[in-house]
C-alpha cells in the first residue's frame, strides 16, 4: 500500500516527551496537528504520486483558483486504538465515496477511494504515536482538495493539491458531552435545491457564518437550519444530522430529515440508522416540518433531540430558541436514548462490542 507513496517524513521528530505532554494535556478538537501530513497532486490530467511530507504551511499562487472561485473540498473521520494497541478507522470508504461525489459537484477531479484510504493507512503507520488512547479520545483526520492553478478564468481549473493530516482531538464541543442549545435560523438558509447542499465543500461553511454568529449572539451552540423553498422543514443542525426518538407502542422509534438533495449524507447518520435497527428501534426517514417537532414536545410523544456527525458523535439537543420563544426539551438532559445509542456505536468504535456491520478498517 505504502508502494503508492513517496516517504519523507519530518527531518526532526518531536521527542516522545514532548509528543506526550501534548497528548496529555487538554486536546480539545482540532487545534493540534502531528508531524506528517499525505500531499498528492493531481496535473496533466492524472493524480501523481503521493507523498507523506513535513506538516506546514503551503505555498499557493495568489492566483490559484480556490482562493477566489472556491474549489475546495474536505472530509472527516477518524482512527480510534485498539484494545490490542493496534489502529482502526471507521467506514473511512465511506467518507471517500463522499469525497468524490463532492468533487463531482464541484466539477474537480475524483480521487479512488482506495487511494484516499491508503493515504489515511499511509498517514497513521507514520503518526501511529500521535493517536490518543484516553476515552473520547482519537485521531480526527482531515483530507481536503483545493484547486491550485494559479488561472483567473472562470472555469473548473486543471491543477489541485490533495492533502490529509491528522489531529488528535477529544470532545469537539468544549463543555463535553451535554445538551446544547440551539437557535432555529429563519433569516438565512444554508442550501438550496440544485445547489451544493450534499456535498462537503468550503463554500457550504462558510456561507453558514454569519447564522452561526447570529446563534452565538443569542446564547446558542448552532444553528437549526430549514428548508430553502417553504423555510417549514428541518434539514440539518450546523454541520451535524438530527435525530429525533418518538414513543412508538411499547418502544420507540428514530426519525431523522430524508436525504432531499440539500443535506449532507452524514456517515454517522447512516450507521446510527443501522445501529439503531439493530437496538430493536423503528426507524424513519422523512420530512420534519418545525410544527411537527413543536407539536410532538407539546403533546409528549416526542421524547429526545440529538444531533450526530463524525466529530462530535451524539450530542443531546436540550433547548430550541427562536424569534419570540423557547422550547425545553427532555428537562435540558442528556436522554437515555442518545446515551444508549451514543454508548453503543463508541463501543464498535474503539473496538470494544463486536464489528457486525464491517465498518472498522484496521490500519495495517
Ligand atoms: C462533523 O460532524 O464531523 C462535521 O462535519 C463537523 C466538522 C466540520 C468539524
């Protein structure tokens, strides 16, 4: 696998004292980066070889097409440590079947997925001491494509750079685990039918700033973004699905936004629907209109909110604030039902319940 890659990692380690007091201390998420990074370019129509380099600072062209039109693409997943030392990552074919249909979006070329995954492999034989093992702890890996033809056009440019470093990172969101408050957005959207709404890309995020701000302003952790075309039906909560568990007979059941076009196909989202299946839970995608979710807290039915994605796994939804109002939601605390689904995918993850749907990759 490492036949595909040029080695050249960083002239200079960082002692293992050093590299420990690092993992030690308080990681937070994404703010610590490891040694190496993969880089593969893609020119005269081909990837090239990929190389494991020094992680730092890139040279751009200041005419490179992603700085002023916005071909950039990314992902997330991460590698978890194994009870016997070793690493896996989860699903990361997943993240690199999405990886090529953002790029097919963005008119950008696409990258086999087995490449991107053996640049992941490639990434952590060499980072390897960088993986945390503590609880809630992993290796968060970002692989992103950017055009670098330096080409003012308007036109899908012919030259860009792949690259894929790792963070070791713990809880994303500060506080830890504990239900968020989020703000239902009216004024903005963050996807429309037809535009890039499914695809991981820069554009998406950053278009997204200014309600994010607007949700801090109001003493919230996100936002709950809605529809483009009625502004009636919840699609996603900043850059995470939503979950929400209905009574349902003597159970309960999931129910989670349908895939419209405009949201992200979140992997988490697609392995909870499975887990959750496999917990005995009914499960539904389906339009969620914000009246169903406020008629659901009114008359009870509707027991739990939680919001997945790859960095911050489930995060409970305690509070909803809009233009006018609040809604509580299960008393502010972290539910029974998260915990337990929360729980349960952890524990494929670090290797600890048993793989029965295939989605660990062991790092060779
Ligand atoms: C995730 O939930 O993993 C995300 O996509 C958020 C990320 C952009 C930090």
């Amino acid at each position: 696998m490492a036949d595909g890659f040029d080695l050249k990692p960083t002239q200079t380690p960082k002692l293992a004292s050093e590299r420990e007091a690092i993992l030690k201390g308080n990681l937070g998420f994404g703010r610590v980066f490891t040694e190496n990074m993969v880089k593969i370019r893609y020119a005269e129509g081909a990837w090239q070889r990929g190389e494991l380099v020094p992680y730092g600072p890139i040279t751009l062209d200041p005419a490179a097409s992603v700085l002023h039109y916005g071909q950039a693409i990314f992902e997330g997943f991460k590698a978890y440590r194994q009870p016997d030392g070793g690493l896996a990552t989860f699903r990361p074919a997943a993240n690199g079947k999405r990886f090529a249909a953002s790029a097919a979006r963005l008119a950008m070329p696409a990258l086999p997925v087995e490449v991107f995954v053996d640049a992941s492999d490639v990434l952590l034989q060499s980072e390897d001491a960088w993986v945390p093992s503590g609880v809630g702890q992993s290796m968060y890996l970002r692989p992103l494509m950017i055009a670098t033809e330096a080409a003012l056009g308007v036109k899908p440019a012919k030259e860009y750079v792949f690259l894929l470093f790792g963070s070791p990172s713990g809880d994303y969101f500060p506080n830890g685990v504990k239900p968020i408050s989020l703000w239902l957005c009216t004024d903005y959207v963050r996807a429309a039918p037809g535009g890039t709404g499914e695809a991981k890309c820069a554009g998406n995020y950053a278009a997204s700033l200014v309600a994010q701000q607007k949700a801090i302003d109001e003493g919230c952790v996100q936002v709950i973004w809605l529809d483009a075309v009625e502004r009636k039906y919840v699609e996603e909560m900043g850059g995470m699905n939503l979950f929400f568990v209905y009574k349902d007979g003597a159970g309960h059941k999931l129910v989670t936004p349908q895939l419209t076009g405009t949201l992200l196909a979140g992997v988490t989202r697609d392995s909870l629907l499975k887990l959750a299946a496999d917990l005995g839970y009914g499960i539904e995608e389906k339009m969620v209109s914000v009246q169903d979710w406020e008629q659901g807290l009114k008359d009870g039915s509707l027991v739990e909110v939680f919001a997945c994605g790859t960095a911050a796994v489930i995060t409970p939804v305690g509070e909803v604030k809009f233009d006018g109002g609040k809604w509580d939601i299960n008393g502010g605390e972290f539910g029974p039902h998260a915990r337990k689904l929360r729980e349960s995918l952890l524990a494929i993850q670090y290797g600890q319940a048993p793989d029965t749907h295939g989605w660990m990759h062991r790092v060779p």
